[in-house]
C-alpha cells in the first residue's frame, strides 16, 4: 500500500546561532510512493505571511489532486513549522525550498527528470519569483500570486515587526482581515476567514516580525531582466496591498505571463479555489 503522508520529521530543535534555515514538507495531496514513481508532477506550495499553507490553499486542492502530487511547506513560526528567530532573507527561503526538494528527491527516489513546479502567494510569492531568476534550478516553471517585485517600503516592515515581536500576531488580526479579503468575502466565506485568521493568531511573532524585516529589505524590481524561468503572476483585482498595477514591471520580464481574478484580494487560493487553480493548471500544463 502507498504511503499517506511523508514520516514525520524529528521534533524540531531551538534554533542555534547562525544555524541554515530549513523547511518541512508536507504531503498535501498524493502519496510516498506518487513520488518514488514520479506518476505526476510535482507541485510545491507556499503561503502567505501569517497563515498556514494547508489552512491557505485548502479548497484549491480537491482542484489540483489529479493533475499533480501536491508538496507543502511553512514559514518559520507558522503553521507546523518550528519557530525561527535568526535573520533571514527571502533568497535564504529560495534556498531552503530548494534544499526542501533535494532532500525529497535524495529520500524518496523521485526521479530526476519528474517535472517539479512551485507557486506561492504573498511572502512564498517573492519566493517564486526569486527562483524565476536562477538558471540552475530545479523547478522549470514557478507561479507566484498576490505579490510583487517589492512589496511596501522598508520603514512599514520594521514598525509592523517591532510592533508584533512586542505585541504579538493577535494585533494584526483586525488589519489583516481587511487586507486579505474583498468586500463580502467575510460574510460569504466565515470558516474560511476563521481559519486563516486563527493560523495567524496562533505564529510566533519573533518567527513573523523577521519575515517582515525580510520583506523590507526584499526588492527585484532591477533584476526583472534576468528572469530565466517560465513565469505566472497572479493578481488579485481587490487586492490593497499587492494591486495588478504593482506587477507591470513583471508584465515586461521575460518569460512572463500575468492574470487578474475578479473579486480577488489578497488570498487568492482560499478565496477563488477553482478559478486559482484553473490558472495554475493551464500554465503547468502548457
């Protein structure tokens, strides 16, 4: 019989003093044996900045399970994820996804030529779009929703993160409500407002306030021409923090496609489930 879900991983240690950030995968959609045998691509998710990725792109999967085995990985401090309070920077994240698929691929045996795929929204977008620029890697085509080449300014990342490593995430629990969503989505969708909302609660805020210092210090916006990988933006119409006018310099890159979904914020696979992952379906396949 195949294997439901990836071993667990050992219970994770304090982080040491200059010790590499590392991520966890979980097995969100397909088997152990998917991967040995390489019946279906793979796909690596990412989230957002203070939710869960199993909790963000839950309704998206029933979508996405018989085109692909489905690969999911979290945040520091977020999720499942142990808390890290070290620096970091968002190629550091890059790296560690990538060293995330070569311990699957070293573990489990997939195969070398398994076609490998990446999306990610918000903070796991600039991570897409980082990898986009690499031309080693070992993901052949990335997707990145809800995000840009630089997101905010540098002086908004390091008040909200002195604010939350001070406070902790529960105060930004009422702003994010409000970014994250477009108008009726609350009212249309509550259990999915709640677990989203109740993921980002529930982060370490010393794991959340160095990803916002991250994110100030994060910005591509000069290296667009570098772009090597076939790339997808997705944008959501409503979205106050990630806008579509914010990816036109994307739109110029090579290599690069963008899209809009209509009644979309900030979320977009808990928002439009189907619609996010017809757009990720039509590209991978392409």
């Amino acid at each position: 019989m195949p294997e439901p879900t990836l071993p667990e991983p050992p219970e994770p240690e304090p982080t040491e003093p200059g010790s590499a950030l590392r991520l966890v995968p979980q097995l969100l959609c397909g088997s152990v044996e998917d991967l040995r045998s390489g019946t279906r691509p793979v796909l690596v998710l990412g989230p957002s900045l203070g939710t869960s990725v199993a909790v963000l792109w839950e309704g998206a999967l029933e979508h996405l399970q018989q085109s692909f085995t489905v690969i999911g990985w979290d945040l520091p401090g977020h999720g499942a994820a142990a808390p890290y309070t070290a620096p970091f920077e968002i190629a550091d994240l890059a790296d560690a996804v990538e060293e995330l698929l070569a311990q699957l691929t070293k573990t489990h045996g997939m195969p070398e030529d398994l076609p490998v795929y990446a999306a990610g929204v918000s903070i796991a977008g600039t991570v897409s779009l980082t990898l986009a620029l690499r031309p080693q890697t070992r993901f052949t085509r990335l997707v990145a929703l809800c995000t840009a080449a630089k997101i905010g300014d540098p002086q908004m990342w390091s008040e909200r993160a002195e604010l939350v490593a001070q406070a902790g995430t529960p105060t930004m629990v009422e702003g994010s409500a409000q970014r994250w969503f477009a108008p009726g989505f609350m009212a249309r969708q509550p259990a999915v407002v709640t677990g989203l909302l109740r993921s980002l609660q529930h982060t370490d805020r010393h794991s959340y306030a160095q990803a916002c210092r991250a994110l100030g210090r994060y910005d591509l916006t000069a290296e667009l021409a570098g772009v090597v990988r076939p790339l997808l933006v997705i944008s959501g119409a409503q979205d106050p923090v990630c806008p579509p006018s914010a990816v036109q310099d994307l739109a110029a890159a090579p290599h690069t496609r963008t899209a809009v979904l209509d009644g979309v914020a900030h979320q977009a696979p808990a928002e439009a489930p189907e619609a996010t992952a017809r757009l990720l379906k039509e590209f991978l396949n392409d």
